[in-house]
C-alpha cells in the first residue's frame, strides 16, 4: 500500500468523526428541547450540586414518565430531593416541580402557539450551529488535502479526487442534519 492512499483514507476518517460528532450533538441539543410530551431526556442535561458537586441528574435518580405530561424523578438519596428540585427550578425548563418526599414530580402544562415556535426557531438554531461546525470540519479537511498534496503525500489527481469526496461528505450529513432537524420541529409543532 502506497502513503498516497494511507494520507488520502486518513483525511477522509478524520473528517467523518468530526462530522458524525457534530451530528450527535445537534441531536442531544434536541433532545433537550421540549416538545407536546414528556421525556426524560428533558432534565438530562440538568446538573444538581450534590453535596457541594456538580453530579448529572440521571446519576442521582430514576427519571421516568409515569403519564403523557408527567416526568417522575426518584432520587437514590432521599436526602438529595430538596437539591434536586433547586436545579430543576434554576434550569432553563421553566417549571415549578412537586414532591412528597420520596419522588420529585414535573408536570408539563400545554405548550401555546408562541412558545410551540420559539422551540422550533431555537432547534433551528441548533442545527445551524451543527452546520457551520460540519463546515469548519470540510475546511480543515481541505486543509489537511493541501498539506498532503504540496507535501507529496497525494497526487494531483488524488487531491482533486479527495476535495469532491470531502464536499460530498459534508452535503450528506448537512442532509441529515435537516432530516434531525425536520422531525424534532415536527414533534414540536404538533399538538
């Protein structure tokens, strides 16, 4: 195996983790954004300051959806119900949750109109910002083609062969980008 096709595979493997990375991003970004139902990815992103440590949520409880707009969270420590409930209050869901001392309970009001499209322009935002990432990753990518090609690590017929490669790459998962994106506004703009 000559190092023309080792430079050439390499660029190309680097570029779709960085592109795969970008992608699983955008679609835990979404996750987190609310929709007409419960889900426990919701409060996934929340950190509670347990015992003066930031600790995820999820490591501290059993997060559940007993009924359509409910979120149930069962901490492990019963002692950790009150920081639970101050990180869910200072977390960006805007809820006010419930307990009775053993669980801590989340009911989701109806979502109106108006915030129905704030969500949807916020996921926009979201999968925007994946793009111009996955863009930043095609122009490194091209970067590391020119280096390889001045150097000698590939010919010109491979660097030209390698730049269109690495366009189509990144149209391919800008495509799935707005697959991810179509489907999360879809359930959010559903009643």
């Amino acid at each position: 195996m000559s190092a023309e096709p080792e430079a050439y595979t390499m660029i190309l493997l680097e570029l779709e983790e960085a592109l795969e990375k970008s992608l699983k991003f955008l679609s835990e970004q979404l996750q987190g954004l609310r929709t007409g139902r419960a889900s426990p990815a919701l409060v996934d992103r929340i950190v509670v300051d347990y015992y003066g440590t930031p600790t995820p949520l999820k490591q501290l409880a059993q997060i559940g959806v007993p009924e359509p707009r409910t979120i149930a969270i069962k901490p492990f420590d019963a002692g950790a119900i009150k920081d639970i409930m101050r990180a869910i209050q200072t977390s960006d869901l805007g809820v006010n949750p419930s307990n009775d001392g053993k669980i801590v309970r989340i009911n989701l009001p109806p979502l109106s109109e108006e915030q129905r499209k704030k969500l949807a322009a916020k996921a926009k935002e979201f999968a925007n910002d994946a793009k111009v990432s996955m863009r930043n990753s095609r122009r490194d990518a091209n970067k590391s083609n020119e280096e390889a090609n001045t150097n000698g690590d590939l010919t010109d017929d491979f660097h030209d062969q390698l730049k269109e490669e690495i366009d189509a790459k990144l149209k391919d998962f800008e495509t799935k980008a707005d697959e991810v994106l179509k489907k999360k506004t879809e359930e959010i703009l559903t009643i």
